[in-house]
C-alpha cells in the first residue's frame, strides 16, 4: 500500500515538470525566446506578454529601417 502511495506521488510530481525544450517562452515568430536578461550574443526587439525580454541572436535582427531624408 505504501509503494502504491510513493507511485501515485511520484507520477503526480513527475507530471507536473515541464518538459525540456519548453523552458522559456518563445516569441518573434518562434526565433527568440522569452528571458529576464538577454545573453552576450543576444539583443532584445520587444516586450513579451509577460513583460519579460523577447532575446534575439544578432544574426537573427532585422535590419534598421532606413529614415526618409526631408530636402
């Protein structure tokens, strides 16, 4: 009875673990990831829902876009 018990215990914690990949949120399309600090290789483009940081790798940055020159 008692092994019964530590089982359905176990199975409950065990379930209640994320899986592996999904330890950060992703955003931008699936390119980036949700994060409270950014990495060295990484930028931030916007806000997540969470009002977290939406990290991007440098190679993934879109370009600036160019200004409008008034004459």
């Amino acid at each position: 009875m008692t092994q019964l018990l530590l089982l359905l215990v176990a199975l409950l914690v065990l379930g209640r673990a994320p899986p592996g990949r999904s330890e950060f949120k992703r955003c931008w399309k699936g390119q980036g990831a949700c994060r409270t600090y950014c990495t060295r290789q990484e930028t931030y483009m916007h806000l997540c829902p969470d009002a977290s940081l939406c990290c991007l790798s440098y190679a993934l940055k879109p370009p600036p876009v160019p200004k409008p020159e008034y004459e």
